[in-house]
C-alpha cells in the first residue's frame, strides 16, 4: 500500500514502485538538479532586469531625465547584471561564471569584465573610478587670521552616467547575455524533466506541499541575518 499524499519526506515512487502522489499540486523538492535549475531561473532574471533598466537608458524620451534618475538606472543596470556572477551563498547549484566563460568572445568578455568593474568601483564600492578624489585647501595671499579665511574641501565631482554611447556599445552583449541564459534555462528544464521520468524520479523526496512563503525585507526581519 503506497504512502498517504500527506506524509513527507517520501519519494514520488515508494518500494514497491507505486506512485505516491494523490493530489495536483506544487511540491518541495530536495534535489540538486531542481536546484540547478532554480539558480539558473535567477541568473536569467538578473539580466533580464538589467536589460530592462538599460534600455531605459537608451529611450529616445530620457533627455528630460533627471540626472538622479539616470544615476539609478544605470547603478541598477551594472547591480543586476554584475549579481549572478559574483560570489552568491544563496546559488551554489549553478556556476553562473564558467557557463558565460565557456561561451564569451574576447569582445564579450571585454563587455563583461567592464560591466562586473563597474558595478564593484562604481556602484556598490568607493573605489574612486568616476569620482574625483582631490583634497585641497585654499590659502589667502598673505598670513590667515581666522579660521574662516581657510578653505577646506573636496571637490566630489562624480561621474552619474557612463552615457548613451556606452549604453549603446552593451546593451547588444547584455542582451545576448540574457537571451543564452534563457536559452540555458529552456534547455536544462527539458533534459531534467526528461531525465526525472527516465529514471522514475531516482533519489528525488518530495519535502512537502509549496506555498508562497512572504517576502520579508523589513528593519527586523533583515537585522537578524547574519552579517
């Protein structure tokens, strides 16, 4: 007699080689190739959003564009696009760097390694690429009196956008970036789903039922992840 629908862990196919599933529905999975697929699913999202936002960066409307808008498109743009290739505890399935690696032209991984670059030295850390870095004071022409004829400051300058140009050169790699990843993920999907039937689901256990848990990104739900 095969396992009640409710009762988990259990293999979809129990000793006896009956199926154990009884009721339609979404079921957790313990399983690296449904895990790999899952990272793979992110990956493709990354750049899917990334493309999303540069393309903004091309509308033939952005003239009228803040410049505080611009700046958030493309610190957004380098964000998403730099996520699935760099280190990420949460995607350990998929090797997100040696797929494209495989697959770069000496052009693409030209493209690739600016955008990564940008986003570490220009929009996630203070590296100073685009940012003026001068310290300098003003001095009066003769002896200061007061603190007040001293000029202390620095001059911030900061680049808010690599401009039109620049989005013009990538968006054709982030594009074919995204495309391949999507490409990855059709594929991937098919030969694990045919190889889930092939072997009739070997070493899969369903973990219980999926539901949508809530996305927490409150004050006190984020102060407690571990730094």
């Amino acid at each position: 007699m095969s396992e009640s629908n409710g009762h988990f862990p259990r293999p979809v196919f129990d000793a006896n080689g009956t199926y154990t599933v009884r009721t339609a529905d979404s079921y957790l999975v313990d399983d690296s190739r449904v895990r790999e697929l899952a990272d793979i699913v992110y990956a493709r999202r990354d750049l899917a959003k990334a493309y999303d936002f540069l393309a903004r960066c091309l509308d033939e409307d952005g003239s009228g564009r803040s410049d505080e808008f611009e700046e958030a498109l493309w610190v957004a743009t380098v964000v998403f696009y730099a996520k699935p290739f760099g280190r990420n505890h949460a995607r350990g399935a998929f090797d997100a760097n040696a797929f494209l690696n495989e697959r770069l032209s000496d052009d693409g991984r030209r493209l690739h390694e600016y955008l990564r670059r940008l986003r570490h030295r220009w929009a996630a850390h203070d590296d100073g690429l685009g940012e003026d870095k001068t310290v300098a004071i003003y001095l009066p022409p003769s002896p200061p009196q007061s603190f007040l004829e001293l000029g202390l400051h620095a001059q911030a300058r900061r680049v808010i956008s690599p401009g039109t140009e620049i989005a013009r050169q990538v968006e054709p790699h982030v594009a074919w970036v995204r495309d391949i990843l999507a490409a990855h993920e059709t594929q991937r999907r098919d030969a694990i789903a045919r190889e889930l039937i092939a072997t009739r689901f070997h070493n899969l256990q369903l973990m219980g039922i999926a539901s949508s848990a809530p996305l927490a990104v409150d004050l006190d739900s984020v102060l407690r992840l571990p730094r």
